[in-house]
C-alpha cells in the first residue's frame, strides 16, 4: 500500500472509492451478491491509506476549511 501511496498519490484513494461503489453496484443489481464482499477491502483500506496521506505531512498541511 505505501508503494501505491507513493506512485500514485489521491488516485488510490479515488481507485478505492469507485471500487467500494461499484461492488456495492454488482452485489446489489445482479444475483452475484458475494461481490459486495469486495467492499469490505475497499472500506477497510480506505483510512488505511489516509494514514499515508497523514503520516506524509499532506493532510496537515490542509486549510481548516478544505479539511
């Protein structure tokens, strides 16, 4: 995670989002509804990976009100 956090910055954190949305999507619109198991990782990866963002000074460096 910290090499993707790395590489590609906000757009893990975007990957993780749409990821997160479109296996809610699946499991929910099709009869395959073990793919909204998927969204656990997403979730769960999420905050995770804000602490990257945290770790690295990014987040503090934010204005009150962009934050």
């Amino acid at each position: 995670m910290i090499r993707l956090h790395e590489r590609f910055g906000l757009g893990v954190i975007a990957v993780m989002l749409i990821g997160a949305v479109a296996a809610d999507v699946i499991g929910f619109a099709t009869p395959f509804e073990e793919t909204r198991w998927a969204n656990v990782a997403f979730v769960w990866l999420l905050p995770h990976q804000l602490g990257f963002f945290y770790a690295d000074g990014r987040i503090t460096r934010l204005s009150r009100g962009a934050l």
